[in-house]
C-alpha cells in the first residue's frame, strides 16, 4: 500500500505542477478562510491520532462522520 500511496501522491504534485507552469493556480479568499484550515486541521488531528494508538473502527468512522459534515457543509454553504 506504501508504493500506491507514494505513486499517487507523486502523479498529483507532477500534474498540479505541471498545471501551475501552463497557467498560474489561484485559489479563492473562501478557499483560504475555510478549507484549508479544515485540511490542516484533519492532518494534525489524523497525526495526533496515529500517535497515541492504532486507529480502531469507531475511530475510522468518527473521521468518516466528521468528513461527511464537511461535505454537507460544502453543499450548504456553495
């Protein structure tokens, strides 16, 4: 799974860079106010979690409720 996940990630940093040099990326004054907050958020949360323990199920769908509140939010909101 570590070789899928560091292909992944390698394909979308080339592709975003690739877009970048064709056309500058501007990202909105909502974008920078709400979701990356939110994005950094969920990282320091995910990182906070991996440290303490093994992630158990009820874990998982904690972050999968917290992910579709997000998502209904963006719905709302946009």
């Amino acid at each position: 799974t570590a070789n899928a996940v560091g292909s992944n990630i390698f394909l979308l940093t080339l592709t975003l860079g690739l877009a970048a040099l064709a056309a500058p990326i501007v990202a909105g004054p909502q974008t920078l106010r709400f979701d990356v907050p939110v994005m950094l958020g969920s990282a320091l949360l995910l990182c906070l979690l991996l440290f303490r323990s093994r992630l158990h199920w009820r874990t998982g769908l904690c972050l999968l409720i917290l992910y579709a509140g997000y998502l209904a939010y963006q719905f709302v909101v946009k």
